[in-house]
C-alpha cells in the first residue's frame, strides 16, 4: 500500500480558516471558463465527495506519480487556505479516497454508464457526456465510501507533520531541515508554508508508513 499527496483546489482566492476552529472550514474549487482558463466562472467539484470520485490527466507530465497508483492506494487531497487570524497561507489535507477502481472517462462512456453511480457525480464524465471530447482523456479514481471522504477537521501540514512523516526531497534530504534555512532567489528566508509549497506542489508518493501515520492523525481529529 501507497498513498499520493496532491495539492488541488487551486483558485483565485483562498478560503478563509478560523486556525482555531478549523472544522468549520469550506472548501473552494477551481472555476473556469468555457476555455478550461481559470476565470470567476463556475466552480469544477473534483474530488466531489457524492460519488467519492476524482478525474484527473496522469499523461501530464507534472501529474505522472498519479499513474503510479493502484487499487488499495490513498490519495490525500491538500487545499491552501489563509488563516483567519496570522493572514498566512496554510496547508490542510481535509479529504481523502481509498482507490477501488481506476478507470477512464472514455471507458466509462464507451460502456454508457455516464449517468449511472458514482460516475455521474463526476464533472469530467459531465462534461464529456455534453460533448466535451477533450474530457475523454482523464483517468477517474473512485474511492470507497467507508474509506474516503471529507475529514470533520482537516489536518494541518505543517512542519510537525512533515517531521513526523519524515517527507524528503528529491536528493533524499528531509523537508523539515530545509524549514527557517532555505532562502529564495532574492536571499529571502522562506516561511514554513512557502517550504512546504516548494516540496508538494508536485504530486508526491509517499509509503504505508506515511499513509498510516496520516489516517492516524486523521483519526484523531474525527
């Protein structure tokens, strides 16, 4: 067993979180035009949580770790919010799937189960099903229902997780040591948050261990 870490719910602007109260959090979702540009348009809901499905491109070469993925696999899902009171930007993980079925929006329609559960639920198999044939491409993952969903109150990825799941770079070294050292182009010391960015704005695989300790301070929260 493996999990994926990826980062979603990129949007104009933030959601605010009360850090003190972080289970009265909402998310946001992207919104796009008819053009598929990000826009003040309609919100796409991928994860969508009826259905427990999430579609996504893996052929894009920034989203690759998603076809590392297999049936019993978790993908966490990170969202950015801006925190009520230091007007910082934060990380959360506020849901997850566990994988049951990989399949694609071109299966799915080719098989004419585009209206039928869970796909239906899911705005690529909508959009492809109203013509949208550039849809057809995306890879769906459907999670189970007793093992996926939206957390009471999302996880904070901060550098005590990060310690504690003992995340690394691409050379091996240990995120959280980059934390109050690591200066931008400008000689600038990075914040915590802006370290963290730097290091899962890729989707990054990450092992059982990690997988369990997550669901386990996710457990805590619920």
């Amino acid at each position: 067993m493996k999990g994926l870490l990826i980062h979603v719910g990129e949007y104009l602007s933030p959601a605010i979180i009360n850090e003190e109260k972080p289970e009265t959090y909402k998310l946001e979702y992207a919104k796009f035009d008819d053009e598929g540009v990000a826009s003040k348009g309609i919100s796409h809901i991928d994860p969508e949580f009826k259905g427990y499905t999430y579609g996504d491109d893996p052929n894009n070469r920034i989203k690759k770790n998603l076809a590392k993925l297999d049936i019993g696999d978790h993908i966490f899902f990170m969202w950015t919010f801006l925190g009520k009171h230091s007007q910082e930007k934060l990380r959360y993980i506020p849901a997850y799937l566990k994988i049951k079925e990989i399949t694609t929006v071109r299966e799915i329609l080719e098989k004419s189960l585009g209206n039928s559960l869970p796909y239906c639920h899911n705005d690529h198999v909508r959009e492809a099903l109203h013509g949208k044939q550039e849809e057809r491409k995306f890879t769906i993952f459907v999670g189970e229902k007793k093992h996926s969903g939206l957390c009471k109150s999302p996880l904070r990825l901060d550098k005590k997780l990060v310690e504690k799941l003992e995340l690394r770079n691409g050379s091996g070294a240990l995120i959280a040591s980059e934390i109050g050292k690591k200066r931008d182009r400008n000689g600038r010391i990075m914040t915590e948050i802006e370290v963290i960015n730097v290091y899962t704005r890729v989707p990054k695989i990450i092992n059982e261990t990690q997988v369990l300790t997550i669901l386990g301070e996710m457990k805590c929260l619920c």
